[in-house]
C-alpha cells in the first residue's frame, strides 16, 4: 500500500507579505494524510525551501541565524587542513577543552553565517557516521560567487568532483566530495 501525503503549494507568486493579506495562500495539493501539512498558525515562509537556501527572505519572526553544524571528523588537523587549504575557509576558532578534545569552527572565507563545528569522533557509533552524515544524499551547499574559481582551486588542491559542472535554471552547481566522502554541492546562483 502507497503511503499518501499532503502536499502544500503556493497558488500566486511568493511574497514576504504575511498570511491573511493578499499574500498568495497555500493549498493542499495531493491525496490527504491526517496531521501532515501546514500548520495554519505557523508562520509563513516567503519562498520555497530551495530559495530559502539561496537567500530569499524569512518571516519576521524567524530566528536570527543557525550558529554551527556539527561534522564529523577523524582528525581535527587533517580536517583543518581539508577546509582552508582545499575549500578556502577561515579557521574561526581552535580552543583546547581538556583530554585531547578541541573547539574547532571553520567557516567559508568572509562568510557571517553559519560554522561548521568539527567534532573528532571519539566512540565506535560516531566513527561509523564519519563521511555517512548525509546519508547518501548531498550534505552541505557551499554557495559561490565565483564558480570557475573556486572550481579550479578545488581541483587544484585535490578535492574529487564526482560530475563535471552543469548549469541549471537555479545556478551553475557541481557535486563534490569532502576528504570522507561527504557529497556537497559547490553552486554559484543564477
């Protein structure tokens, strides 16, 4: 037996205005499963999850910034050395905590969002996950102003592209490897 889902679609234009205006509504959209869909008190987002990605505006309401992600990693230096020799990001901070574990955060060069909090694994649990975190599936979106150049800078530091780049109607993107086997997608924005 299928399983059925509720899917909401925007029926107008996305905009910023908030519900109960002359904002576009959602509707249901697809055969009904009891408690999945919108939550009418919720509030509303202003574009679709992939251009929440990629910069469109958030409600009001929404909270300020997501702080850091965690990634697993063998070591803090390789991982280190990974991020800002092959990727160009910043070394944010790397804080000794006692018993050989560290605070490391890197972040993309000149970026004020989210870091990426490298965490060494230390249990046979976490050591499973390392290169696992996305499941399968593309983990991270490392977003870009300049695709050719940071293109060619990853190659040139060995980062593996598992597919050359292609153009979409929402960017330039090529799928990459990190040095565990995390799937990213380097994208520059149409």
């Amino acid at each position: 037996m299928a399983a059925a889902y509720r899917v909401w679609v925007a029926s107008g234009p996305l905009s910023d205005e908030p519900a109960g205006t002359d904002s576009p509504e959602l509707e249901p959209s697809g055969p009904e499963r009891p408690g999945v869909g919108r939550d009418q008190d919720a509030p509303r987002l202003s574009a679709s999850p992939a251009q929440a990605i990629l910069g469109a505006p958030f409600p009001e309401n929404a909270m300020p910034s997501l702080g850091a992600v965690t990634f697993l990693v063998r070591d803090y230096d390789e991982a280190i050395a990974f991020f800002v020799d092959a990727l160009g990001f910043d070394l944010i901070e790397d804080s000794p905590q006692g018993d050989g574990k560290r605070w490391v955060t890197v972040a993309p060069r000149g970026s004020r969002g989210t870091h990426l909090l490298l965490a060494r694994a230390v249990n046979d649990e976490q050591k499973a996950h390392i290169g696992k975190q996305g499941g399968g599936r593309v983990f991270l979106f490392l977003q870009t102003d300049d695709f050719a150049g940071d293109h060619a800078r990853m190659l040139a530091h060995g980062v593996r592209f598992r597919e050359e780049p292609r153009h979409e109607p929402y960017g330039t993107v090529a799928v990459f490897e990190d040095i565990y086997g995390n799937g990213w997608d380097l994208i520059q924005p149409a």
